[in-house]
C-alpha cells in the first residue's frame, strides 16, 4: 500500500545516516579526534589508505553493491507509484473444472456495509475492503 | 504526513539510483581507461587530497547534515495523529475502528441527550476525550449537579463501544452564558 511502512524506515534510516556523517564531520573538524586528525587532509586516514591499497576488488565489489542498490529503489518506486490500497478480484478457491469463480470486492463491500448498517443502526458507511496479505 | 513520505521516499530512490548509476559507470570507465565519464570526480578527489578536517567548509557542512539528517528523523519519528480508534473485535481477521470524528459527534449527541444540557464540543485525542458541555440553566450549581449524569452518560455510551484503548473521559459541565 504504496510501502508506507518502507518509506518511514528508509527515510528514518536516511536521516540517522545523514546525522551521524555530519556529527562525524563536526567532531572531526572541532578537534574531537584530536588536534592532530583535525589538521589532517580528507582522506589522510586509515579508512581512506585501506580503500586506496584494495581498490582493485573493492570497487568492482562497491558497483556490485550499487546495481543491487539501484534494482532495490528501482522496486520501491514501482511499489510507490503502482500500488494501491484496494483489492483486485478474489478467486473462489475449489474445482476449476467447469470454470473459475470470482468475487468482485465491490460486491463484498456492498453486502458487508448492508450488514453493518442493519446491524448497527447506522445512516451511511464508507465501504472498504482491505488488501487480503 | 504518510502522504509526505510518499514523495520524499520517491525523490530519495531516484537520487539512490542516479548515484548507483554513476558510481558503477564511474569503475567501468576506471577499469577500461576511460574515466571520468559522467561526473569530474577526479576534481572532487583532489579538493579532499588537499582540504583539511578543520576547514570552515567542512565545518558548514557537517552543520547542513546535522540539520537536514536530525529534522528527517524528527519528522519520521514522531508519533502519528491517530485519526482511527481500533474496537475490540472477537475475530481476528475483523479490523474493526471508529475515527476520532466518529467519536466525537457520538458522545457529543449523547452529552445533549443528558436533560438540561443544552450544547457540547468535544475532542478526542490519542488517550483523552475532552468534552465541554454547557448546562441550559444558568448558574454555577446547575452546572456541577449536571457534571455526574453527564460523565456516566458518556461513559456508559465509550463502554458500549468497545474500544480496545478506549479514552480517558474528562468532563467539563458549564453555565450557560448570558
């Protein structure tokens, strides 16, 4: 249903990412490291030098990495502009013999907002039929 | 807010993709001699070689992320409005809920059914209903005498509801004003 729940994490986890890189940054500038770190370049560090010394695997294996992170968005942004929050036709399970039954959802939502109505004593429903997971 | 996320979820796939994209177009390139192909990196590469942890742009940027990674966290960890209130329900397959609209109107009908109650606004919120109704006779004494007929009325009528958490009922009954 348009990955809500997906979207919440990813972008929770985006913004926690986000916030750490620049509490890093802010305490490696302020001297938090050490006055030392503070006066270094960018990449004079041990992460940047094991980067540099095992680039030949590494960055084959950082793309492999990015075309897997890219067929991932590729399906959330389907997720996200495709899906919606109703249901499609139900198939009645049993013989398929001599044809396949099916329930169109807006029949089931009309007999079930009758039965709501009658028993509830009420004026008017919004009818709705949730995705079946 | 869930509707926000719809497209901030969107524009981060895109620009995740448009990165993933030119990252693994960037190693190609390396590999084949090529590079850069799609962005001057190499230029990217040389500012880090030679800009220090204690230059102010480093110092401005870190503040940009802390503000822009902090507001996003904030945004996404705040508790959602609660619009429906679940009811209990005997089966499991059945997701039963009355909005918090619902509610209101309901109690506010059964507040001016209470003799000598002549109007009610009510909120619901997440754990409290607050309703404020107003006695048709004027005077303090009035008022009080109404406060307990009111209170059981409106709690007898969220009991016949079911609710699974149902609310806290805070009662106000004042004089009519002139």
């Amino acid at each position: 249903m348009h990955a809500d729940r997906t979207n919440r994490l990813v972008l929770a986890l985006f913004g926690l990412l986000v916030l750490v890189a620049g509490a890093g940054g802010m305490a490696a500038s302020t001297g938090v490291f050490g006055v030392a770190f503070s006066r270094q370049t960018l990449f004079d560090n041990r992460a940047s030098g094991f980067i540099g010394h095992h680039g030949g695997w590494l960055w084959p294996a950082v793309a492999g990495a990015c075309l897997l992170l890219a067929l991932a968005c590729l399906r959330w942004i389907l997720v996200l502009l495709a899906s919606t929050d109703r249901v499609g036709d139900i198939t009645i399970p049993g013989d398929t013999d001599q044809g396949t039954t099916t329930l169109q959802p807006a029949a089931t939502a009309a007999r079930r907002a009758a039965h709501v109505l009658e028993y509830m004593d009420a004026t008017s429903l919004r009818r709705w039929v949730p995705v079946y997971s | 807010m869930r509707l926000a996320n719809r497209p901030l979820a969107f524009i981060l796939a895109a620009a995740l993709i448009a990165a993933s994209v030119v990252i693994i177009a960037e190693v190609i390139g390396f590999a084949a001699h090529r590079s850069p192909l799609l962005v001057h990196w190499s230029t990217w590469y040389h500012w880090a070689r030679g800009t220090r942890w204690d230059a102010l742009v480093v110092r401005v940027w870190s503040a940009i992320l802390i503000v822009v990674g902090a507001l996003v966290l904030i945004l996404e960890l705040t508790p959602r409005r609660v619009t429906r209130l679940p009811l209990r329900s005997g089966d499991n397959a059945t997701d039963a809920a009355v909005t918090r609209r619902g509610l209101a109107g309901m109690l506010r009908a059964a507040a001016t059914g209470v003799d000598g109650i002549s109007s009610a606004t009510v909120k619901v919120r997440r754990r409290r209903a607050i309703v404020t109704a107003a006695s048709a006779a004027r005077g303090r004494p009035a008022a009080t005498a109404l406060t307990e007929p009111v209170t059981q009325t409106l709690r007898s009528q969220l009991d016949s509801l079911d609710l699974r958490h149902p609310p806290r009922l805070k009662v106000h009954v004042v004089p009519r004003g002139r």
